[in-house]
C-alpha cells in the first residue's frame, strides 16, 4: 500500500486541489465507465449526479447508484459531504438525506461495492480511511493525505481494487 502526504490549499471542489487533481488524473483518466453520485461541479465522471449542481442527474445519491447494474461500473468516486455540518450547508433543502441528520453511507458503500466490477476501483474522500473495506472485497491500494494548514481538516483519499466478490 503507498501512503503520500501532500500539503495544498483547501478548496470547496476537491477535485480541483492539485494532488487530488494528479493522482484522479492516473486513475480515473477519460472518465469512461466512472461514476460520481456526488458530483458538485465536476464532469470527471461518465456517469455523474448532484442535487445542487448542473448534472445530467439531480437525485439522491443512493437511487442514483441503485440505477447500475452488479458488476457493471469499472470505478466509483465517492466524494459526499464529510460532517453534518456540510450536508446541512450544501442540500440545506430538498433533500431526504436530512431528515436522518447524515447521509446513509453503509448502504451507499454496500451498492457502490456491488456495482463496481472485479478489478476496479472505487475512490473516496473523507476525513478517514474507512472506504469500501475487506468485507465488501475492497483493497487499499494507495492512500493520500492533503494537509490544509492552519484549522482545517486534512482530506483524506482512499483509492481501494476490488479483488474479491460480493
């Protein structure tokens, strides 16, 4: 497993910090057969959705992955907000996501896992490296950490292979 730990500015659109930028730049490439349920203002995705943001879908993240197929997605970038704070911030309203106060992530890592094919990647950022994990037959292959200074958090990207079944 490669660990790097990368100082930049933050910056709200994370794929737009230039260590994120490089290392989705190796991976995600052209975007083909991506998909980004949390989108926000990036077209890296083939497949893309955000509920405040201009994408080709605005709905909420889990039905829009509910849309794939088993097995059918080479790569997921999972990029939701971090804290409650920043959901509450972002889809302040017209969201379901806020009336249980978080984004049901153990049920988006579950079809992420399922739609994402043997052999590819799913991508996330957060403040920790908790990601897909073993059980849903994730790997860690590389993990980068994006110190900001002063009071904020650092962004923390996962990049997991999946090499077993769900």
């Amino acid at each position: 497993m490669k660990i790097e730990r990368i100082w930049a500015m933050p910056n709200k659109w994370t794929f737009q910090i230039k260590p994120i930028k490089e290392l989705l730049e190796r991976y995600v490439g052209d975007g083909t057969d991506w998909v980004d349920p949390f989108a926000g203002s990036s077209n890296l995705a083939e497949y893309r959705n955000d509920l405040k943001t201009e994408q080709p879908n605005a709905i909420e993240a889990i039905e829009f992955l509910k849309t794939f197929h088993n097995e059918s997605i080479f790569g997921v970038l999972l990029d939701p907000p971090y804290s409650f704070r920043q959901l509450f911030k972002t889809y302040r309203s017209g969201s379901k996501q806020l009336t249980g106060k978080k984004i049901p992530m153990t049920e988006i890592n579950d079809v992420t896992s399922k739609i994402i094919r043997l052999g590819g990647y799913c991508i996330s950022f957060g403040w920790n490296t908790g990601g897909l994990g073993k059980k849903r037959g994730f790997e860690i292959e590389e993990v980068l950490l994006v110190p900001h200074g002063g009071q904020h958090n650092d962004t923390i990207v996962t990049v997991e292979k999946k090499t077993g079944g769900i």
